[in-house]
C-alpha cells in the first residue's frame, strides 16, 4: 500500500509589495523495495500546463494575495486539498477503500513465449488492485497461450482474442475490447510488482488533471531496463518524450485512447516494414499534440529483461529506423533529427577504441537506420550487403 502523507506549507513569502504566496504540497512516498524518494504532485502557479511546470504526477497550488480575504481563500484552499487526501488516509486505514473504483485493461500482445507469459499473469494474480480486464491478443499458431492460462488462476476478466502478427496490429485489436478506465499495454516478457496497480491508481485519483502516466523499467537483478530512460520524474513533452515513454510502463485514461485512435501499424515489431520501433512514441506525440496532459514517475517500476546486450545490427537497424520515421512523420525540427542520427555514429566511433567490433556495429547500424527512417515512408527491411 502508499502511505500517504499530508505536508502544509503556509508561511507567506516576500515576492513583491502586492504579493504573497502560500504552497500546498501533496506528497506520496511510494514504499517499494528499491530506494525510490518522494514523488511530488505538483503544478506551480496554477499556471497552465507547460513543459517547464514542475507537474509530476499531481499538483502543488500557488495561492497570491495581500488581503485579510485572500488569506481566507489560502486557508480554504489548502483544507480543500488536502482533506480528499486525508479522507483516503483514513478510509485505506479502515478498509474502505474500493479498489475496484478504477478498472484497467492491459492490452498484451502475446507470440512465441510461455514461460515468460507466466511469470506475467503470475504477477498479475498476486495484485493487490483486483479490479482488472486482461486482453491477450494470441499471435501463435498453436494452444501454448490456452495451456499457460489453465495453469495460472487469475480470477479477473480474461479475454483471450487470436489475431494475426503484428504488434500495434495486436494492441489496435485489444482497443477495440477495452472498456476500462485506464488501459495499459504490458509487453509478454514483463512483469509486475504487487502493488503497481494501485500505485498508478492512487497517482491518476490523486491527480485528475493527469490524463496518463508513465514508468521505469528494471531487470530481475535491479539495473534499469529499456534503454535510457529519464532519471527524475517530469511532464512528458516533445521533446523528451522518447526518454520517457516505453511501451509496457505505459498508463493512459480510456479517454486518451479514444482520442488518439489506432496505433500505427506500419510501426513496431511484426509490421511487415523496416520500423521495428517507435509505435509507442508516436502514440504518446499524437497524445501530446491532442492537448492530453501526460507524467513520467520515475518511481513506478515496471520489471522487464534487460535487452541492452542484444548488439545485432539489424535489430538496432530496424529500431533507428523506427525512430526515424516518427521524428519525419512528425516534422521534428532538422537540429533534432541530425543530432539524433550523429549521437550513435559518434558512440560508433568511441567504441572503436574499446575494439568492441558487435557495439560499433550495433551504433553504426541505430545511426544509419535513423537516417534511412527519416528519408523514406515506406522502408520495407534491413538492407543487406553481399
């Protein structure tokens, strides 16, 4: 469970002659295993949202006023905020708390994998929110995924859908039956903590301005995961959105979704083109463009195998090449897009004094990808040299 714990700051401060200002600031220490610290929820100013707000994943109320009535109105405020906290403080205390008020859909796109289906469902069964609609979009052409849920008992809404290959083909299929409030799309080889459904919970309850938020990965053995992901949470903007988004620490409200539509299905694995990647990010920029307001927590873990080691050039090729089509599908300014294809090609050229000849490759083949992504709608597969 969170603890939850109220903090009040309410001692004016000298801005100008007209102006003072009282802070109201809602803390969650997230108890987990690893040392995580304190997530704030805030929004500075009440200003509307921007980038360079300091919105984790909830909000910090700035209050101004110089007059025996604004101090009233500071005072109101800040028991206004804080008793819906304090209320669910008391009720969590006293098991009342419906965890079943937020249902979600995890959207898990599922092909060639049993054991690692398993060990997800088996962390889907010890959760403690129960309130879950489980959608496996089964990819195989035999009964490995029936087998694998006759061994798990879930006790959950379980949808088990066959469809043909495709990663964002799978996940536009489970769109389609998802019907809860905050829908997720778990990869078949991730799994959960206990508790890291009525985290995200608590974080969407405790913050409705927040239309999705977003998590860290770590492996089996406590190292991150997923490539380089952002170190601090913060608001997801254009511009970072691709150090803070990966797909299975994804939680987006079914109002986002509707929004936004279908994945694009010429993106991700199985897509039949030279995009390996990228359908989560260009997920995540059309939601951004759509005005929907998205967090990165840093300190919402999602465990997942740590891919980090695999170096095959066509796996890099094809992932650069994801990137690349989003960033010219989206009109990322030209700065951006070079730097992003120069930034491998000079991790290339530094790994050759390390003679690590697979990495070179691997960098050389991300950077080349990118720039083959940028320039072409329609990459079809990883170019090969006789």
């Amino acid at each position: 469970m969170l603890r939850l714990e109220e903090i009040v700051q309410a001692q004016p401060t000298r801005r100008t002659a007209h102006e003072q200002s009282a802070h109201v600031t809602i803390r969650t220490n997230l108890n987990r295993p690893r040392p995580t610290g304190w997530l704030d929820l805030s929004i500075r100013n009440a200003s509307p949202w921007t980038q360079n707000s300091t919105g984790m994943c909830g909000k910090n109320v700035s209050l101004q006023s110089a007059t025996v009535w604004g101090y009233f109105r500071i005072v109101a405020s800040a028991w206004s905020a804080l008793m819906p906290m304090a209320q669910l403080t008391k009720d969590a205390k006293m098991g009342r708390v419906d965890e079943g008020a937020m249902k979600f859909s995890l959207v898990l796109g599922t092909m060639g994998r049993s054991s690692e289906l398993q060990r997800f469902l088996e962390s889907l069964a010890a959760q403690t929110h129960a309130h879950v609609q489980l959608i496996i979009v089964d990819q195989n052409q035999d009964d490995r995924v029936a087998e694998v849920l006759q061994r798990v008992s879930l006790g959950i809404e379980v949808h088990h859908i066959q469809s043909t290959p495709g990663l964002s083909h799978a996940r536009n299929v489970g769109l389609r039956v998802a019907d809860g409030d905050v829908i997720a799309f778990p990869d078949d080889d991730c799994w959960y903590s206990p508790n890291l459904l009525n985290e995200v919970s608590d974080i969407l309850s405790l913050a409705p301005h927040l239309d999705g938020v977003t998590g860290s990965s770590w492996d089996e053995n406590g190292r991150p995961s997923g490539g380089r992901l952002a170190a601090k949470s913060g608001p997801i903007g254009l511009f970072d959105v691709w150090a803070k988004g990966i797909s299975y620490t994804i939680f987006l409200r079914k109002e986002v979704c509707d929004a936004v539509g279908d994945f694009d299905e010429t993106l991700g694995v199985g897509a039949g083109t030279a995009y390996g990647s990228g359908e989560e990010t260009d997920y995540l920029i059309r939601a951004l463009k759509a005005g929907k307001r998205l967090s990165y927590c840093s300190e919402l873990q999602v465990f997942h195998p740590n891919k980090d080691e695999d170096r095959s050039a066509e796996k890099s090729y094809k992932y650069g090449a994801g990137m690349g089509r989003v960033l010219s599908k989206h009109r990322y300014p030209w700065l951006f897009r070079v730097s992003s294809v120069l930034k491998p090609a000079l991790g290339s050229a530094l790994a050759l004094f390390g003679v690590d000849r697979p990495l070179v490759q691997a960098r050389w083949s991300r950077s080349v990808g990118r720039a083959a992504g940028m320039m072409s709608k329609d990459l079809m597969e990883f170019p090969r040299h006789s």
